[in-house]
C-alpha cells in the first residue's frame, strides 16, 4: 500500500510540473466563455439592429418609405444600376433594387452572407407588405369591408417552449468542453506516466526498487484518477459558473432551459467524478501497446470524437430515450449533465449512467491490471 501511495505521489508531481496540462486546464472553459460572450453581446446588439442601406433607382411613395422603414430598410436613391453597383463595391450600401421598366419587374441583388440572407427576409416582406396595402386601398375603393373579408383568415403567432437552435449547441458544447478538459488531463497523465516512461526506459529502473508490477500501475491509475478528477471539477465549476452569469447579464440568455440548485450540482459533481473514473481508465488501456508519444495520442483521440456525439444528437434533435444511449462512456455522462440542468430530470437514466460508467471502469481497471503485467506491453518489447 505504501509503494502505491508513493508512486501516486511521484505521478502527481510531475503533472504538477507539467504546463500544457494546466494551460489545457484554463483554456477549455475560456473557450466556453469566449462564445457565451460573443454570442450573448452579437444577440443582445441585434434586438437594437441598425437600419441595411439598400440602394434604389426608383422614387418611392410615401407607403413604400413607410413600409421600408418598418422593416429596418434604409433607402438611398440612385439614377440607374451602374451607381448602385459601385456604391455596393465601395460598401456604402448592403444590397439594391433595380426596376426594369420593360419587364415591371423589381430585381434584388445581395450576396450570399449573413446579412445578404437577412436582407432577403426583410425584402421579401417589405414586397408582400406593400401588395397587402394595394389590395387594401383596391378593395376599399370597391366598397368591400377588407376586415369582414380577412376575418376568415386571422391567425397569432404562440412560440413553443425551449431553447432556440442556436442556444442549444452552445449549451451542449459548453458541457463538451467539461470532458475535454478532463479528456486531455488524462490524456496528459496517461502518456507521461507509461508511454514516455517506456520510451526513455526508466520503468526498469523504478522496477528494480521493492515494487510490484500491480502496485505500479494501481498508482499511476489512481495518481491518473487523481488528476482527472480535479480537472473535472474545475470544469465543471466553471462552465456552471459562465451559464449562471450568461442567463443573467444577457437577454439572449433568458430562452435557455437552465436551471441551478443544491440538488443539481451535487448530482453534476457525482456524474463528473463517475465520469473521470471511466476516463482515466480508457485513457490508460489505450495508450498501452503505444511506443511513441505520437502513436499514444493518435489512439486517445477516440475520447475526444465520443464527447462530440451529445453535441451532434442534440443538433439534429435525435432522441435520447432509449437507456442503451445512457449506457456509452463519455457521452452518457455530457447528455446527463444536459438533462439535469434543463430541467430533464430522470432519475432512471441518471443511475444508468452513474451504474454503467462504474461497472465498465472496474472491469477496465481489471483489464489495465492483467494487460501491465506483460512485459511486451511494459517494457515495449
């Protein structure tokens, strides 16, 4: 017991020493930050939207100027399209309106970016608006009561319950960026405790003092649990911390399903150390038969390609409820943490993580055990 408190000791040190790990450790949840920022002040900026500038080469009517204006549209007249187009390359307009006098027909050009397809709305509706009022000043005229003729057809709008797209991969990708956080540590640990251990020889070395084959590894696992663990929770923390702050300072924030209580956090700090658990373990199996640090990381990529799964299955809205889905590593732990704080609570798919994620780690840790004891994969052989 003594030679595994030890050599936990010895592996921790040297993560200590190790600037990437750390440096990993604080850029994940400021990456989460960055887009929580970024997207809140680009949404929040876009409630208050300044009016496009649209060039035109036709005079519009007093109902044209009032509708563009409804409709966030700026006009800037100008006497033909040849003007209009070197105002666009000057960038002193966003898009134009030709009026072909021979087809009477208007054509609207924009290019294909955000604002071009924006711009593509709004015309389309400014056009339609302006059809409403000529069908409205025609019918009027003909002494048809136009509200009798469109009670037939009144309609309101209701928006649905939950998050908007756009909410939704931020909210599955900040509890991503938890376990590659935690992915990478491991990652981190799993390397320099046995491959480069491998490569510059000195597990012979260790070895030739009182210390067992079993009890070496058992430490660099636990000292590898150790690590993960910590960085799970640093994570965790913080990317709960960046959501609390984000719902409050930013309107675009307030459509997000999130909730926070004592309840939920202690559940999100069970599920993140089960989690770690699992992690560390794969992370150790898989770096075992590497000889190269180059090798050790081409196969630990496979972690990272799991944590993107939740991301994607909430993206396409695929469905979650069938348990098997709570029974893969990695990405039963991010979907469950998803579900706890949106208010998803199911307590059978929580102990299907919880259960599965232990169950395979042990027989993981049985496997790391029985697989070190070979000299091949000790030693490198």
């Amino acid at each position: 017991m003594n030679n595994i408190k030890i050599t936990i000791k010895k592996e921790l040190r040297s993560i200590v020493r190790d600037k990437k790990t750390f440096i990993t450790l604080l850029v994940m949840p400021l990456i989460g930050i960055f887009f929580v920022i970024f997207y809140g002040a680009a949404f929040d900026q876009n409630e208050v939207l300044e009016p496009y500038k649209i060039g035109v080469d036709f005079e519009l009517n007093t109902i044209e100027n009032i509708v563009s204006s409804e409709y966030q549209l700026e006009t800037i007249k100008y006497d033909n399209l040849d003007e209009m187009k070197k105002s666009y390359k000057n960038e002193d307009i966003s898009a134009y309106i030709d009026y072909n006098e021979e087809d009477k027909k208007y054509y609207f050009y924009a290019d294909n970016s955000q604002d071009g397809y924006q711009l593509q709305s709004l015309i389309t509706a400014y056009f339609e608006s302006l059809k409403n009022n000529e069908l409205i000043t025609y019918i009027t005229g003909e002494g048809i009561d136009y509200e009798e003729v469109t009670a037939n057809y009144d309609y309101e709008f209701k928006e649905l319950e939950g998050s908007d797209y756009m909410l939704i991969i931020i909210y599955s990708s900040l509890f991503m960026l938890i376990f590659s956080g935690v992915i990478s540590t491991s990652q981190s640990m799993a390397i320099s405790t046995t491959v480069t251990e491998k490569e510059s020889g000195t597990l012979e070395t260790i070895l030739s003092f009182p210390i067992s084959q079993k009890e070496l590894i058992v430490g660099k696992y636990i000292a590898n649990y150790i690590a993960s663990a910590c960085a799970s929770i640093i994570e965790f923390l913080s990317i709960l911390l960046t959501l609390v702050i984000s719902s409050h300072y930013f309107e675009s924030f307030s459509k997000l399903n999130f909730t926070v209580s004592t309840k939920n956090v202690v559940l999100g700090l069970i599920v993140c150390l089960t989690a770690s658990l699992i992690i560390s373990a794969l992370a150790t199996i898989l770096v075992a038969n590497a000889k190269t640090a180059k090798e050790a990381g081409i196969k630990l990529g496979f972690l990272q390609y799991l944590s993107i799964i939740p991301v994607f299955t909430n993206m396409l809205s695929i469905s979650t409820d069938s348990l098997l889905y709570y029974a893969i590593p990695i990405v039963n732990s991010i979907q469950t943490l998803m579900d706890i704080f949106s208010n998803n609570f199911n307590i059978v798919n929580i102990l299907t993580t919880i259960t599965s994620t232990l169950v395979l780690s042990l027989v993981t840790i049985f496997l790391i055990i029985k697989k070190y004891n070979q000299e091949k994969v000790l030693f490198g052989d």
